[in-house]
C-alpha cells in the first residue's frame, strides 16, 4: 500500500495552526502528521487522496494563515532508520510507562517497558490523543478484562493493555501497514495474547463483547461508528475515545447519551481530548 506525503508550510507556523490543519485533514483521510520548521508533513493512502478536498480545506480554513503545500508518493521503506533519523524518541508516559524502539540506549527504567519500531509515522505515543489515551490507560484496572483497541496503529494501546492484565485482547485497524507493524510489534513485546484484524468497525460483528473498548481515530468515524462499540461494550463497561477536539466534546456526547452512555471524565492537551464514557 502506497501513500502520499505533503509538506504543508503554515504562515504563522504556529501549534494551534498545526493542530487546526491536522484535525482538518484528518476529516479527509489524512492518517498521521509530523511537526516540522515549516508547518506539518501529513500522509494519506493513494487511494483516498482528492485533490478538491486539500483545497478545500485551505479555503475554509479557519485562522489567518497562508498554506501552500508540495506532495510526492512515498514508497514502503525502511520506516525505522527514517524515525531514528528524523523524528521518533523515547517517550514518558506518567512515570510509568517508556515507549522506545530498538535502536535507543539508555533507556529510563520505568514500571511498564514497551518497545515499538514504527513503520509508519503513526501510534508511537508522541501526539497529544495516543499519549492521553495512554495515561487513562494506566489509570485503568485491567486485569481479566477483555479489551478493544480500534485504529490499533502500531498497537502501543493493545500492547500496554496486555502489560497490565488484560485478556482476551483484540486490536483492529483499517491500515495493511499498521496491522503488518502491529504484529511486529506484538512479538517484539512478547504480548501473544492479542489478536490483530485488518478492516473497520463491520468486523464487530463477529467478536465478543468487550469490558474496555479504546478507539483513537477521529470525530467522523467515532460518531460513524459509534453505536458499533456501544453494541458490543458489556453493561458497566467503559468506552474511550479520542482524535478530537474539546469543542467536539458536546456531539460526541450527544451521540453517546443517545445510545446509553454517560460521560465520566475528559483529559485535555493542547485543546486536544481523550473522554472516557460509562455503559
């Protein structure tokens, strides 16, 4: 599977424009996004890519800004040695969990070790969403409990959940690079207790419930998909989601109150959000 890599360049390149244009592009099939000197480098499928969209979005966007953007089509590629050069380091997550790859020495020694080589720029625990999908992670009791991690990227979510306790664990994303990444990454952790699916939320229909779903993915597909997770959540189970905004919080509850779900708690990053709903 191919993608395209833009480089978009932001004027005034600042955190808010970049958070604005990601959760933009994101709503268009945009799947992860990398911070740079000049704006954001932002990757899509081949396949999904529109160009009326892009231009779309810089149209509407909602701050005074100047965007341009260069694109080029990325071939698969040793994703490691370009995060080791480039982008990808160790990562603290509440002082209990480092998420680092192979090629890092000198690692913090903390309660829960997890070891990700990334193949694709996504899942690695650096954005505001996965990090704080992380800390509610750890706050969690998750022993026996069967769990679900939806956009699983490289399975860091999955990967910590089967650290601590849980099983059954199942981990589902869209993407044949993240499903390919996460069962490289499921033996590197030794975590055989996962089961990894290739497809969307349709695939739900053929599982168990589950105590504790996580879905990371963005506002469209989460309010989409939705009443699937709901179907399938036990009775007092806990659903958590982010990929969204704190000014999406009242759709994404209204949609959630609808199908029987009550709003327990929200963390917030950089206007980002992760929320956690009750069954």
């Amino acid at each position: 599977m191919n993608y395209l890599e833009f480089q978009f360049s932001v004027s005034p390149n600042n955190e808010i424009n970049a958070d604005i244009l990601s959760a933009m592009l994101g709503e268009i099939g945009f799947e992860s996004f990398v911070s740079t000197d000049k704006g954001i480098d932002a990757y899509i499928q081949t396949s999904l890519y529109d160009e009326n969209n892009v231009k779309e979005v810089i149209e509407n966007f909602p701050m005074e800004a100047s965007i341009s953007f260069t694109s080029n089509e990325v071939i698969a590629q040793n994703w490691n040695e370009e995060w080791e050069k480039h982008y990808f380091q160790p990562i603290i997550i509440e002082q209990k969990c480092v998420i680092h790859s192979s090629f890092h020495k000198d690692i913090p020694q903390t309660e829960y070790d997890i070891l990700i080589d990334p193949k694709m720029s996504f899942g690695t625990g650096h954005h505001e969403t996965t990090s704080l999908m992380l800390t509610f992670l750890l706050e969690e009791e998750l022993s026996n409990k069967s769990f679900l991690d939806m956009g699983c990227g490289t399975a860091v979510l999955a990967i910590l959940a089967s650290k601590k306790g849980a099983n059954p664990i199942t981990a589902i994303d869209i993407d044949e690079w993240a499903t390919d990444n996460a069962n490289e990454n499921i033996r590197l952790n030794e975590t055989n207790n996962i089961k990894i699916l290739l497809g969307d939320a349709s695939l739900l229909q053929n599982e168990n419930n589950f105590d504790i779903i996580f879905a990371n993915i963005n506002r469209n597909i989460l309010l989409n998909d939705m009443h699937n997770y709901v179907a399938k959540l036990n009775d007092n189970g806990h659903l958590f989601m982010s990929g969204f905004y704190k000014q999406d919080i009242p759709v994404i509850e209204e949609e959630a109150n609808r199908l029987g779900l009550k709003l327990i708690d929200f963390k917030e990053r950089n206007n980002w959000v992760a929320v956690k709903f009750a069954k």
